[in-house]
C-alpha cells in the first residue's frame, strides 16, 4: 500500500516530466491544443509533427495525445513516430508533395505506428522510404495519393508493413522502386490490405537488384491493374495466404520467380496470373492455391495450382 509520501513522490515525478529541460527529449509530445513554441512536453505539448520530430532525441519517440492532423514530415535520423488506440494521427501534406520523406542514416530505425495518411488528391506520395537501415509501418492508412501509398526504395534496408491498408492511390499501394542502388532490399507485409489503387503491389524492374519480398495473411483488390505486378527479374515474391480479387490481373508474373501458397485468385477481370510476359517469370506452388484463369506458360517445379 502506497503512504502518503509515496504518493507526493510519484506526483514531484510527473511534475518533473512534465517540464523536462530542453535536453532531455527521449519522447515528445503533440496536442491539437499544442503550439509550436512549446518545449514539446506531455504538459506543453508541440502543435506539429516536424518540430516534435526535431526536436526529439535520435531514436527518441514522438507521441500524438489526441486527434488531429499534425502536418507533413521529413525525417531524417532514428524515431518512432505513434498514436495511442482511439487517437487519430493525421497527416495531409502539402499539394504536390508528399506526406512522409525518409531520408534517415544506414543503420537508422524509424517506426511509424498508428498514423492516417491523406493526400486528398493532390498528395503526390504518402511515405517514400530512400534510405535508413529499417522501416516498420503499423497499424496505418494511407489513401488518396496522385502517385505511390508507400514507396520503397531504400538500399540494404529491411522493411515491415503490419495490419496496415494502402487504398486509392493512382498509380499502386505500395511499390518497391529497385534501383540498382537499392539492392538488399528486404520487406515483408503482414496483414496489409492493397484496395482500388492503380495496382495493389508493384516491384519495379531491375536487372540487377537483389529484393526478396514477402505478403502474408494479406489482400490485393479491386485495383485497376494488377493485384500484384512482379516485374523485377532479380527478386523473389512470395504470397502465402494472400487474396486477389476483382483486379484486371491478379497476379502479373512477368519476371524473377513468385512462390505461392494457401493463397486464392478469383473474380479478376481478365486474368489470375498471367506470366506472358517477355522474359515469362517462373511461379512455384505447392498445389495449396487456387488460380483458375491463367495465360501464358508458368514453370512450376512443385505442384499444380
């Protein structure tokens, strides 16, 4: 049981925290009441994301306490970036720019948790990952972007996008732009919903760049294009337990090699999977799957669909 000093110690501790001195910014806060001349406290919390994010220690966390949009970010070093259940981070960013530019060090981790991306329209890309050593994406929305939902194109990097959805956005949910810089790259999407974009999933092409990509419990639907597009000769995609329904294409097998299982393609518009591309990409199943309409020739050294 608490006595009456413990408790006025606890109440000097939250007072202290409260109004932590300047250099001491392991985690910073933002308000919609917040003003941007504010130290960033959980008491004098900051108004925008930016200045919380400069503010704050390399590897520091920046925490949303309530609902509200808190403007664009450019981040560039270690940070985790969060709202608490039943807070709405929101993020708009200015017409004809992006939401979220990452442009942190090799070995630098930045979390985003929690966070609504929407470009309105008039967004250009929601996060574009161009170098870090790695990026986790959790429990987010990006919508409505001019171009990419998340764009990936940080060499050597590693790449998680968790119970996350990617919706609207013109040209494809998320995209892996492989360069040949961008060799190493490594991403798994877990639980990630791709809907009504231009296409769900895109790896761009490169004869050179080595990327592995992996989706799990996830879904591609409804998109203009492809549910997946796997136009990258040097990387492996992998689906197991992935959905794509109501595309043009399911899946576009055109290059590098794509495993499959336990996974369905039904209801797209032309095509399942169609790997009658130039060179043909090489699909192995493990006879789990069900792809009914296919076009083209597609090597499976497993099994049958």
């Amino acid at each position: 049981m608490r006595t009456p000093l413990s408790f006025a110690l606890l109440a000097a501790l939250a007072c202290s925290l409260a109004t932590a001195p300047a250099h001491a910014r392991a985690r910073v806060f933002v308000a919609s009441y917040g003003n941007d001349a504010n130290p960033c406290t959980f008491g004098s919390p900051c108004k925008t994301f930016q200045v919380a994010v400069n503010a704050v220690d390399a590897g520091g966390e920046v925490t949303a306490i309530d609902s509200a949009g808190f403007g664009p970010i450019n981040i560039t070093k270690a940070v985790t970036i969060t709202s608490p259940d039943g807070v709405e981070a929101g993020i708009v960013p200015n017409p004809g720019a992006d939401a979220i530019d990452i442009d942190a060090g090799p070995s630098d981790a930045v979390v985003l948790r929690g966070l609504t991306l929407n470009g309105a329209g008039v967004g250009v890309n929601g996060i574009v990952f161009n170098t870090g050593g790695s990026l986790e994406i959790v429990n987010s929305s990006v919508l409505h972007f001019s171009n990419f939902g998340i764009l990936l194109q940080a060499p050597s990097s590693r790449v998680l996008i968790q119970d996350s959805i990617s919706s609207n956005n013109a040209v494809a949910g998320v995209s892996t732009d492989m360069h040949v810089s961008s060799a190493g790259l490594t991403a798994v999407l877990n639980k990630v919903t791709t809907n009504n974009n231009g296409s769900g999933v895109i790896l761009n092409r490169s004869a050179i760049a080595i990327n592995i990509v992996s989706v799990i419990d996830s879904a591609s639907t409804n998109n203009a294009n492809n549910g997946f597009l796997q136009a990258n000769s040097g990387t492996g995609l992998t689906l197991d337990n992935v959905a794509m329904y109501g595309n043009t294409i399911g899946l576009s097998a055109g290059h590098g090699q794509t495993f499959i299982g336990h996974s369905r393609a039904a209801l797209n518009r032309t095509f399942d999977l169609d790997c009658a591309g130039s060179p043909a990409g090489t699909v192995i199943t493990f006879g789990d799957s069900h792809l009914q309409s296919v076009n083209g020739s597609c090597a499976s050294s497993a099994a049958p669909f």
